[in-house]
DNA sequence: TCCTATCCTGGCACTGAATGCCATGATTCG
DNA sequence: CGAATCATGGCATTCAGTGCCAGGATAGGA
C-alpha cells in the first residue's frame, strides 16, 4: 500500500502525538470541496480554501485533479474510463452493449447522491460548470457513437451517431427527472430507464441492422396503444403505404 | 451610428493628423484573435497580444467578449440568440421549424469559413475549446428540445428530447464532414445535409404526432428498399405482429 | 541493514486570466 | 449649449494554474 507512512500531530492531553496518516483519499477531497462550493459557491471558493479544509497543500490539489472543476467532476471521469473499457470487452451485440453502458452512467450518478445531487445544483447554477456537464455526457456519446460505428460498419456512421444520440437523451431525460427529484423509489426510476431505453432501442434496432443501408429508401414507424387488435394495425398501416399518405 | 467618432495620431510627413476612426469592429477582433491563435497557439496567445494586435485596450476586450474562449465563439452566440428568436415565431409545424433551424445553423457554419474553419482545427487540438464547443450544440439541442416539448405537448418531452438530439446528430455528422474536407462543392455538402435532415425526420415525425402518447405500448419501426411491394411489405409487418416476434 | 532510485508531496515564485474601481472622452437627448 | 449616458482604457487586485526545487516516504537490490 501507498501513503501509509507520514504522522501529524494529535493535540490530547496536552501532548503531542506522531499518529500513522493515510493519505487523503480522493473522495475525502471531492466531499470537502462539494460541501464548500454549496456553502460559500463555486466562485468563491478558492484553492487554498480547499486545501486548508482537506490539509492537502494547494500545489498537490492541482498535481492530482487539474484544476478546481476537475475537483468536482473526478469521479465522472473514472466513470467514463470504466464504461470505455466495458465497452471495449463488451461481446454483446452492438445496441445491448450500448444499453448496459448508459446503465452503468445511470447506476454512477445513482450510486452517489452525495456528490453527484449537490453537483447537479451547482452546475445549474453556474453555466461553465453546467458546459462541463454536457461535455462530459458528450464524450459518452462520442464514445457511443464511435462503439456503434466500429460494429456496425463504417456505413452506418450516421445511424451510429443518431442513435448514440437517442440513447444519450433518453438517459438525460430520466436522469434529470431524478436529480429534480431524487426521493423517488429507487424501483421506479429503474424502471422509467428501461422503460426509456426500450423506447429509443426498439426504434433504433432497425437502423442499424445491416443491409438496411445508411439511408433507406421508405421508414415507416408505427405507435399504437398495447391494446390494439393487429388487424386494425395492418389496415392502418396498408392505408398508410398509399403513395399519397407518404 | 456609434462610436464614429475618436481620433488617431496618423504619422506621415512628419506631421500628426487626427482622422475619424471607427470602433475596432467585433469581427475585426474575432479574426485577429483566430490569426494569432493559429499562429502562436492558444494558451500561449495572451489577451495584453489580442489587444496591442487589434489596438483595442486589454480591459475593452473583457468588457465585450467577456473571456478569451469567448472571443472565439462570440459569433457562434449571436448565431443562437438568432435561431432561438426565428424558433420562437416560427408559425411552421414544429419539425420543419427544427429542420429549417439546424439548416440556419449549418448554414452559419458554411457562410464563414474563415472564422469555423480555423477554429475547427483549434477545437480538435484543445480538450477545453472542444468542450466549449460541444457545450454551443448542446445549447442548440436543449433549445430544439424545449421548443419541441412546448409545441406538441409536455407528454411528449422524452420524444422532443430524442428527436432533438437525433437532429443535432444528423447536422454535426454532416457538418464534421465539411469541416474535414470544405473542398466539396456546396451544392453536394447541402445534398448531403437534406439527405441526413430527411433520414431522421421521416423516422421522427411518427413521434411527435398527437395521440401517439409519451410511451406507446408498443413500437414498430420497418425499414424497406424503396421498390419493396407494398402487399410484402405487410405480410411482413403482419408476422412481426405475432406475439413471440416482439 | 544500508544504499539508491523513484515517487509523492509541499513550498515558492511567476504568468496570465478575470474583475472592480475610476477618470476620461464620445454620443445623445433636452 | 449643458447634462446624462455609455463605452473606453488605465490601474490595482484576486486567484487559477504551472514550473522549479527540495524533503520525505517507499520499494527494490546488494
């Protein structure tokens, strides 16, 4: 193990004693720097501010997250580097790798309230933290896009792209629900993400089938209610194929 | 008309002589910026540089384009606000409105190659111009969004929220294209734009249409080569209806 | 056990972005 | 012509971010 050596100085009793330090973890770091940012706002708040409060020296604050929004979005990039190389192991057909992706970035923002609720308050507040949000939920897409891309054929980068896309705001727009409100049953959210994914996924499905083509010569896309008697469908659809309904 | 006055000391036969002077232009400075830049890299372009180059003050500079990033983008701003406020009057049903915004917004791209070509390249070298970049579509994406919620119905925000992202997809793989290569004839670069504009739109509409609800019960989405009989277009459809196809 | 290479740390100094304050000059309105 | 308004630019200050360097801890080898 690293850092374990180092000591400080306990103030008890009147004396002085040499205590084994652990480093300070990175999350330790991020809690504090969270807790100041919501107290006193982002601006602020200054490095040597979180240093005092963390006791790691200003200089090591930037040696080891960059700068003070990389403090805040630490994290998120660890995320981003495990959902990556899921990715790039994943054996599972193009579009369920894709899902279960957006399933471990849903699960990370999920899985750590503590910061991930806070953070959401703050990068509403500020706009270039909230550009640092969205660039960090678009280089998820990128990679997406790029996964999609690789497996499905070079043909199919549009495709790729738009469903990357898809995929991406179908996640934000359940994710945002939650952040806004982050009481509700834990079931439930789950259950509004797939629902959402299936959303997206079964339209997408067909577009990056192959043989389909980038561009298909006609698209048809039907939504109807569960309940709806398959010969009613068929008879909508075929009036639908008329050449002047499309 | 502003700032058509001032004077500037002319050196010329040994004499000084005050001349009208009109105030340093925005686009002077963006373009003075984007040279040096390119030139010198950004990091190592310094704001006291863009303003001995442009012979506006230092502080002038803040005080108008707020930061150095921004001068970059300064453009790309009023380029938003403009397509925010045609979207806002826009009386056209919402999709076309999207479709006839991204084509603003491409059409901003393509109008001024000689500010969205350079900064191109110093987006693809710099993490954080990339970042801001993303963050500009993004605003263009949330925008298309919002407006597509508030058109066809709040029920529906998940759907606006994929059909805007969709479109967004659409425009930058055609836009990233040109941007790599805008040696391409215009005419075949617009082609290309309304082939990728058509592609996710016709997909698009179905789900936009009132009634359709936020969560159909079910979804079908077929894709078929353009001189498919439209009798086997149906039988098809009407096997994937059976309850163990879906 | 000792020596050494390596790595992390923190202190110091420096550059440069960004902001607040204020005086000046230009424009507009009455 | 006078007053109000506004953009400008100069100055000082704060603070993020970086380079440099020395000290302490750890791991590996003799």
């Amino acid at each position: 193990m690293k850092y374990t050596g180092g000591s400080v100085i306990l103030f008890g009793c009147g004396t002085e004693v040499a205590v084994a330090q652990a480093r300070v973890s990175t999350r330790e770091v991020v809690l504090a720097a969270v807790g100041l940012f919501t107290e006193y706002g982002f601006e602020r708040t200054t490095m040597d501010g979180i240093a005092t409060a963390t006791g790691v020296s200003r200089r090591s604050l930037f040696r080891r997250f960059g700068s003070k929004e990389d403090i805040l979005f630490s994290e998120h990039d660890e995320l981003f580097t495990t959902v990556a190389r899921y990715l790039d192991a994943s054996p599972d057909d193009p579009l369920t790798a894709v899902h279960s992706a957006a399933r471990m970035v849903f699960q990370g923002y999920l899985r750590d309230p503590e910061i991930t609720l806070p953070r959401y308050r703050l990068v509403r507040a500020h706009p270039r933290l909230r550009d640092r949000e969205v660039a960090m939920t678009a280089r998820y897409q990128s990679a997406f896009s790029h996964y999609l891309t690789e497996r499905s054929g070079a043909g199919l980068s549009l495709a790729s792209g738009v469903v990357a896309a898809s995929v991406i705001a179908a996640h934000n727009h359940v994710l945002r629900s939650w952040l806004r409100d982050p009481g509700e049953e834990e079931e439930a959210v789950w259950a509004r993400f797939d629902d959402a994914m299936a959303y997206v996924s079964t339209a997408a499905r067909p577009l990056l089938e192959p043989g389909s083509g980038a561009r298909p010569g006609r698209v048809l896309v039907a939504l109807y209610p569960s309940d709806a008697d398959n010969d009613e469908v068929l008879r909508r659809i075929g009036s639908a194929l008329e050449p002047d309904a499309f």
